[in-house]
C-alpha cells in the first residue's frame, strides 16, 4: 500500500507515533492518529435457472483482460446491497434483487492493504446485458468451461455458489483456477 505522507485536515507532514499497541500514522499538528482501516466492497454472483454465472471482463487494471464477477466499492450513504445493485447496472445494464448474502471475507489487496468483501446471490433480474463503466464484455458462463477468474476473492464466493446453493453442484467436480 502506497504510504500517506500528508494530514488530510491540515495538510502538514505525518510522522509516525507508537498508539493502541502498533505504529500509526500520526499528524502533530492536530494532535491525533490518521487511523487507517479495510475498505469495503461488495461482489455479486448472479445466477440464472440454469446455475449459469454471470462474469464480466475487466477493461481496466488490475488483472485487465481477465474475468470476474461484477462488483466494486461501496459509496458514502449505500447500502451493501444498494452498492452490489449499482454497480451490477453499471457495469452489466442488468437491475437485479438481492437473494441472499453469500459471505463476507477479508482479501489483501495491493493498493488498500485490505478489502472487506461482502458477497451477494441475486437470481432474479431483468433488463439487457450491455457491458459498460470497467467491464468490456459480460457474459454467462456454465460451471465447467468458466475462465481464469482475475481474484481469488471472487473465486471464493463462486465456490460457495456451486457448494451450497447451485441446484446440481456441478462445479465441485472441477477444479476452478484463479490467475493470481
Ligand atoms: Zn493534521
């Protein structure tokens, strides 16, 4: 994670002071810690009545060219799942309802150190799939051909999907690949 060299309320220079049994980030002006926490995000495996998932292309960096699931980071004021449904339009056109919540997991990530994901099924939606915002292709995809999927976050939930709530369990049978 990129280090943070500048107080976000005043601007003046951090150091660095031992608080709470670890070394924070710490602005001497203001007098008080920059506590740094996960950042939220939320994914969606959207099935339909044939246990097909949904996957989208990424157009951008990280893992560009790879597929996963749609998703993204939460805003200020959103729901989780207010979040998952926003960006399943954004990035598929489809409007979705979420079915349940299929888990939520703490992944390292390169940029942020940590992201909670938070994990949706939908299986109801409508609308047509039109791929747009960081996805340049979506598409369904049967269990057994699915492409290297770009995070092993995403692979988690598409795991759960298959284990507990697909109605033929049929990915069991294969070993689903991560590219990273
Ligand atoms: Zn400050």
């Amino acid at each position: 994670m990129r280090r943070k060299n500048f107080c976000h309320y005043c601007g003046k220079q951090l150091s660095e002071k031992f608080l709470d049994g670890c070394v924070r980030l710490y602005c001497e002006f203001c007098r008080q810690p920059l506590y740094e926490n996960p950042i939220p995000a939320t994914c969606l495996v959207v099935a339909d009545e044939k246990d097909r998932i949904l996957l989208v292309k990424r157009s951008v960096e990280p893992q560009k060219g790879l597929w996963c699931l749609p998703g993204g980071f939460m805003e200020l004021g959103e729901t989780p799942e207010q979040a998952a449904l926003r960006e399943l339009k954004e990035e598929t056109g489809l409007c979705g309802q979420v079915e349940q919540l299929l888990g939520v997991t703490a992944n390292p990530s390169p940029d942020y150190h940590t992201v909670i994901l938070i994990g949706f099924l939908v299986k109801r939606y409508s609308g047509r799939t039109r791929p747009g915002d960081d996805a340049s292709e979506a598409a369904c995809f049967q269990a057994h051909v699915l492409p290297d999927i770009a995070f092993d976050s995403h692979l988690h939930f598409i795991r759960t999907f298959y284990t507990k709530h697909a109605k033929t369990g049929e990915a069991v049978k294969y070993s689903l690949k991560s590219n990273c």
